[in-house]
C-alpha cells in the first residue's frame, strides 16, 4: 500500500484556489439577490397577477440615511395610473396608450418618479442647491456671455407667453439650469423650465422653446416656493416639457415616414 502524505496533495496555493472560488459564489449570489431591488416581484402585465421567480425574489429591505430626506427605504413609492392608462393589450410589450391629457397626467414620455418633496441640499453648507441668481448672489453671468434676464419667451406655436425673470443655478456644479419666466396675465407665480429646452436668439433677444405650445406652457407645473424647487418639482418640471416634444401636437405621435 502506497501512503501519500496529505501535505504533498494540498497547499498554499490550491487552498487560496479553493477560497477564491467560495469567495466568487457567494459574491454571485449576493449580487443576484441585490439586483432584485428594482422591478421585483414581477406582476403580469395583462392580468397582473404576481410572478413569484423564487422565495429569494427581494432581499430584505436597504436603508439609507440621506442628508435631505432621512431615513430612506430602498424601493421608491409608485404612482397609481389606475384610469389613466388604457389596458394593455394582450401582447407582452403591448404599449398603454394615454386616455387623457399625458402632459397634466404625468404619463408616457411625461412620466415622472415620486421623488422626496424636498430641496436638494449642497455638501458642505447644506443650502438648496439650485437657487436663482437673486438669491444666490454670490454667483452671476460670466461678462462674454448673454444675459437673457428681460427678454421674450416664445412657445413652439410662435406666441410670446412671457419674460425671462431670472436664471437658476447649480450651487454644486455651477451651472444654469432652469429659465424663470414671468408669464403674462398677472400670475405671481412663474413657470420655470429646464434650460436644455430652450434656445437663445441673441438678434431678437428671445428665449424659444418648441417643446410646447403657448396653452401648454402657461399650464406646467408651477413651484410651491418661488425661491427653491424640490427633487419631486424638478422631475415634475423637466417631465412635462420633455413629454411635450411627443404629445404638444397630434403629429408629433405620427411616425415620420
């Protein structure tokens, strides 16, 4: 009989083999479980019953402590679209189709998240982070470049709905990021719109926007505090007028050939 000592068979370096292994399972496994926490458990989208994939479907719940909002749980609130949607047809993947008005609606390309409703807040002084520049006066428009405070804002339709009252900056990033406009009829309140979808005719001195139509502009989301806007405004506001450039006007749905 052949003795083979143990020493010769296993070593060093088979047991960092073997360790590495265990090491990767249960990094898989954990990285499985932890990407079930977004659109787990599965519902049917016909009949909406739930899919259960197995007893480890959704890991236990993740909480995090966030500097403006709190204690947070992982998993954000949904909105209730019940009536303002169409049912899915039968198909999987079969689009909902709008019943009302998608941009008051908040639907489709219009579709916003039920994010917290408070400010976001800079790192360091923890101030709202996106201001005007009448409150935040330790920042101002760069002498090289146009100021478009005072002039007209023109809508998709061609109609002047108002004036450029103020810019809106990034504390953080430091960079504009909404336009405040002081639109006509004597509301106190303005609209504001994300700067993105607008631009700038520094010969007419005019803001233009051909996300939506005069009507549509004076609707959009208006904000509680003139001074500030919440995380929930933000994706309200910036939901609205991206969702214009699909539902604005009729033709926009159409197919283009």
């Amino acid at each position: 009989m052949t003795y083979v000592a143990y020493s010769t068979q296993f070593d060093l370096a088979l047991l960092s083999l073997y360790l590495f292994y265990g090491f990767f399972i249960v990094l898989i496994m954990y990285l499985r479980n932890e990407d079930r926490r977004e659109g787990f458990p599965l519902v049917h989208e016909v009949n909406g019953q739930l899919q259960v994939i197995n007893p480890r479907s959704a890991p236990k719940p993740k909480v995090w402590n966030l500097a403006h909002g709190g204690p947070t749980v992982a998993g954000r609130e949904e909105r209730m679209l019940d009536g303002l949607l169409t049912p899915p047809a039968r198909t999987p993947g079969s689009p909902a189709l709008p019943l009302g008005n998608p941009l008051a609606d908040g639907v489709g390309p219009a579709a916003y998240a039920l994010r917290a409703d408070v400010p976001d807040l800079t790192y360091d002084a923890a101030l709202p982070k996106i201001v005007p520049l009448r409150v935040a006066t330790e920042y101002s428009i760069a002498e090289e470049d146009f100021d478009p405070r005072g002039w007209y804002m023109v809508t998709a339709d061609g109609r002047t709905v108002g004036t450029v009252r103020d810019v809106w900056v990034d504390r953080s990033d430091v960079l504009l990021r909404y336009i405040e406009v002081a639109v006509q009829g004597g509301d106190e309140r303005a609209v504001v719109l994300p700067i993105g979808v607008a631009n700038f005719d520094t010969r007419k001195k005019e803001a233009q926007t051909s996300a939506l139509l005069a009507d549509q502009f004076l609707a959009a989301p208006r904000l509680a505090n003139p001074d500030q806007i919440t995380l929930l405004e933000e994706d309200k506001v910036s939901a609205y007028f991206a969702g214009g450039y699909m539902y604005a006007t009729p033709n926009r749905q159409e197919p283009a050939l």
